[in-house]
C-alpha cells in the first residue's frame, strides 16, 4: 500500500472539476438562454449568429425608415388633398363667372376670392414640410443660360458646370452670388477661356449653356460660363509672360543672345540688353496712353541699352465703349500673368482695365530691319493676349489696343426653357448599400400648376387649346407675406372666365395624377414593410436556431452535472479516506 500518492483521489478530482465546469456553463446557457455566450462555445457559430444579427438590426431599421417614407409622403398628399379643395372651388367661381347673370361688381368679387385661392395655393406648396424640407416646391435650382454678352476681338470659350435642374424661371444672379471677383482668365493663343466661380448659391447643373449677346459694331463673341457653388478661385494665367517673351526673343536671329527678359514682383517684364545698340523709336499709343518712343543713347553692356523719353508700358488692359445691348461683368480681383485687373464702369459706360504691363524701356533692335512696330507686334504675338491689335496710324504713331466692347454692369440675367425638376427623396429600404427607392414629387405651387404667371395680361393655353387671360396687375402672393408677386387668372369677363375652366381642369388632373403617384407610393412602402417584417422574422428564427439554447435540455444536461458534482464530491471524500486503513497496521 502508498500513501504518498493517492491515484482514486486525483482522478475523483479531476471528474469533480469537469463536472464543475459543466454546471457552470449550463448555469451560464440557462441564465442568459443563450447557446452561444462567448466566442469559444461555437466560433463559427458565433460569427454567423453576428452576421445575421447585423441583416436583421438593418432589416428592422430599413422598415423604421419605411415608415417614416410613408409619412412624409402622406404629409405631401395630404396638403396637395387641399390643393384640390382649392381648385375645385376656384373651377366653381370660373363657371359662376362665366354666366352673364353676374354684374362687373359679381365678378369683381369672384376676381377677389379667386386671387386668395391662388395665393393659398403657393403658401401650401411653399410651406408643406416634412423634417424641414420643403415637399411641394420642386428642387428650387436651375439651370441657367446666360444673356449677357461680352464683346470682344478674340474668342472667349469655356464651360458650365451648374448641378442638377430643369426650371422655367428667370434669375438675376448679382455681384455678390457671380462675381468677376472671383474670375479666372487663362491665356493660351488667341484663346481666352473664362471660367466662374458661383458664390452661395445653389444653381447647379450638368448641362452646358452657351452666353450670347446682340451684335455689336466689331465683333460679338460666344462665351460659355462654367460656375461651380461654394467656392472662391483666384485665377492667374496660365503662361508665363515672361517667358513667353524670352521665347520670342531666342526665336529672332537678330535678339537672340543680345536681350533677355525678365518679371518683377509687381508682374511688370523687362526686356534687358546684354549688348549695346541704339534704336530709333517713334511715337505711339499705347493701351489708350500715347508715349514718345525717341532715339536714346547706348547703354553699358548689361543694362538698358533703349531708353524711352516717356512711359513706355504696353498696357493691355480692356478699353471698352458702350454699345447697345451688350452686357460685360464688372468686377476686381483677376490676375493676369501676375498683375492684377481691374473691370470697372468708367463715366462714359465704357469699361476698362488697370496695366497688364510688358515694360519696353529696353526694346530693341540691333539693327535698322526691326522697327519698334515690328518688335512690339512679336511681343504683343507671344504674351498671348487675346483681343489686342497692332496698327500704324499717321506720322508715325502706333496704336497697341486692346478692343472689348460692350456695356458695363454688375449683374447678369439669366432665362432657362426647361422644365423645373422634382423634388426627390430617397429612401433606405433595406439592409444593404443600394437596396433604396425614390420618390419624386412635382411643384405644386400656381405656376407650375399654370393657373398664374409673371406677365401681365399674359395668356395660358390649355390642353384642349383654351386661351385664358391674365389679370392686368400682379394680385397673388406666394402665400408668406401680403406681397403680390404673380398675375392670377382673369374670371372679370366671361369669355375669360369660361377659358380659365379649361385651365383650371388641367392643374386638377396635375394635382390628381401626383396625388396618384404618390397613393402608389404609400402602397408601395407597405408592401416594402410587410416584406421587411416578413425577412426580418425569418432571419431571427435562423439566428436563434444558431445562438438560442434549448431549454429543456440544458436544464436536464444542468441536472446531470449537478447530481455527478455531489457525487464525485462525496466520492473524493471516500477517496480521501482511503490511507486510513495503513494506520490499523501500527496497531
């Protein structure tokens, strides 16, 4: 017999601590009722139980999402459910209207009522909100076509990027929203591209728009605008002036070697001799400013070797005259080959620029063949400035000009012919990315339903080719203030009310066919909800088949751990007293 070692003990103890175990994750499963309690009761089990519970969690939230898709497209309906009110009401007065029973006085009180409905029209279509967002007003943005113009010698090219929209309505964008502060020239050639920038504002588009204008006495230019919302672009050329003359210089057998031209801080070039030289000059005018050009010594090599007796900047800044009907931005802040221009409206309307200046205070010639005129030109070529000319006036001058003609203004007017675009919604209907439906709900207000406009005694041609009339003054509002801003429907004679009924039914099957769309909508979010709950339910069941415990037989696993822990307790007590039996040898 050994005592030392007592083997029935220390497997009692190790059956006694697997039992332990046992219990203790059956208490575990029984008390949270779940299989799978941590990563180690069933790894992949675990992972897939995660998986699902994500589908589901985003199941559910897609069918909160669908609820919400609901009452947002009932609360458009139902506004547009008084919309209709409203209409059939304003049909009534244009049939009593059409009656000669009435009096002027009779229909001047229908004319009356009628405007107020018209005016209730645009305050529902402009304040039905959901969350904030207003649901009857289409999107609000356009896309613009220019009719400004800006005349110039030269082509001025581009494009319009402006975002997403379709509108029928004219804006007057100012200074403050596009403003040739922010413009950007590029030169290259004879082309100068103008881009803009649109500042707070929400015109945006992916169609392009050309900007043309009336005819001028030179030449009237094409420009397309490209506006970008919500930033700020300081824009500078994109040659270097002064390399552009050195260029020039190296290209000339004669200058190469002999001149070299070079930029300051303030932009301004200077073309330098490294060889000396005289030249005679001539007069000239230059930019609008005239400068005697006239003969000067030579200079030491290294310096000026053509000296000016008066100015002698070739300003190529804008010189404009007013003309009829043409439009030009007016505004600071652009850069051109690193001197800054200045468009401002002059006292005689003309517009005109500050110095864009190539210094010629050293220009040129080695020998009799290049007259200033012909450097000047060459200088003039490759700067790359669009719209300047070169000509030889009498006794001697030279006209350098730069010819940009139109009339000055810091505003431009813009007229779209399309059609304004929905408002749309999109909503997550599912657990997944892309799993989404939109919604598109039309502008409901009186314009757009047809039964006002801007004009004055304008006409609105209905479907069945009716022609009603619209009143003389503006006599609706847009429903928020007392301000009339639209011309309403004219019920003051009969021939116009009886024409006003045709257009009156074709804004109600407007507003009925939405009012169907959106019906269609709400049935179909239903149907997206019960489809929702149905995969949700499902999920969940495959979900707790994986994690779920069951019950009745962990709780009989529970009651088997629990009755072996006692015994193999008792068992390692027995064990225990196993070495007593060696003691009754010493007896």
């Amino acid at each position: 017999m050994i005592i030392n070692t007592n083997f029935a003990a220390l497997n009692t103890l190790r059956q006694l601590g697997n039992n332990e175990k046992a219990t203790q994750s059956s208490l575990a499963k029984l008390s949270s009722g779940l299989r799978i309690n941590g990563a180690a009761d069933d790894a992949a089990g675990l992972a897939i139980s995660e998986k699902m519970r994500g589908q589901i969690s985003g199941l559910n939230k897609a069918t909160s999402n669908a609820q919400d898709g609901i009452s947002m497209v009932a609360t458009a309906e139902g506004s547009l459910n008084e919309t209709t009110s409203i209409l059939q009401r304003m049909r009534e007065l244009a049939v009593q209207a059409s009656s000669d029973t009435n009096t002027t006085s009779d229909r001047t009180a229908m004319q009356t009522e009628m405007n107020q409905l018209t005016s209730e029209v645009n305050r529902i279509g402009n304040t039905t909100e959901f969350n904030t967002q207003k649901l009857l007003q289409g999107d609000g943005r356009t896309n613009l076509t220019a009719t400004g113009v800006i005349s110039a010698t030269g082509t001025l090219s581009g494009a319009v990027d402006q975002s997403t929209t379709e509108a029928t309505q004219t804006t007057t964008m100012t200074a403050g929203a596009v403003d040739a502060d922010t413009a950007t020239f590029t030169m290259a050639g004879q082309t100068l591209t103008l881009t803009f920038t649109a500042n707070n504002t929400n015109y945006d588009d992916d169609e392009v728009y050309g900007m043309t204008g009336a005819n001028t006495s030179t030449a009237t230019a094409k420009v397309n605008i490209s506006a970008t919302a919500g930033s700020n672009t300081d824009i500078t050329a994109a040659t270097d002036a002064a390399k552009a003359v050195q260029s020039f210089i190296d290209s000339n057998d004669v200058l190469k070697g002999n001149y070299v031209a070079t930029t300051d801080s303030a932009g301004a070039i200077t073309i330098s001799a490294l060889k000396t030289g005289t030249d005679a000059g001539a007069d000239g005018t230059i930019g609008g400013s005239t400068a005697d050009m006239g003969t000067a010594a030579a200079a030491n090599t290294g310096s000026t070797t053509y000296a000016t007796q008066s100015t002698s900047t070739i300003d190529f800044s804008t010189t404009a005259n007013t003309v009829a009907g043409a439009t030009a931005l007016v505004g600071k802040g652009i850069t051109i080959n690193g001197t800054e221009l200045e468009f401002y409206d002059s006292s005689n309307g003309a517009y005109s620029g500050s110095q864009q200046g190539i210094d010629i205070s050293s220009a040129i010639t080695a020998t009799a063949g290049n007259n200033a005129a012909a450097v000047v030109a060459a200088i003039v070529k490759q700067a790359n400035v669009s719209g300047v000319t070169l000509s030889d006036a009498t006794g001697g001058v030279m006209n350098v000009t730069s010819v940009q003609t139109g009339t000055a203004a810091n505003s431009m007017t813009t007229q779209d012919g399309g059609v304004q675009k929905d408002f749309q919604a999109t909503f997550q209907i599912g657990a997944n990315t892309g799993q989404t439906m939109t919604v598109a709900i039309k502008d409901m207000r009186s314009q757009a339903l047809n039964i006002s406009g801007t004009t004055a005694g304008g006409t609105i041609t209905a479907s069945n080719g009716s022609v009603a009339t619209l009143t003389a003054v503006k006599s609706a509002s847009n429903g928020s203030d007392n301000k009339n801003v639209e011309y309403t429907l004219d019920v003051s004679t009969a021939a116009n009310a009886t024409a006003a009924i045709s257009v009156i039914d074709d804004a109600t099957a407007a507003v009925s066919a939405e009012r169907s769309n959106l019906g269609a909508v709400q049935n179909r979010l239903e149907h997206t909800i019960n489809n929702l709950g149905t995969s949700s339910q499902n999920i969940t069941t495959a979900e707790g088949n994986i994690r779920d415990v069951d019950m009745a037989k962990e709780m009989t696993a529970f009651q088997k751990n629990n009755i072996l822990q006692q015994a193999a307790q008792s068992m390692l007590a027995q064990a225990n007293q196993q070495g007593q039996g060696v003691l009754k040898l010493l007896q």
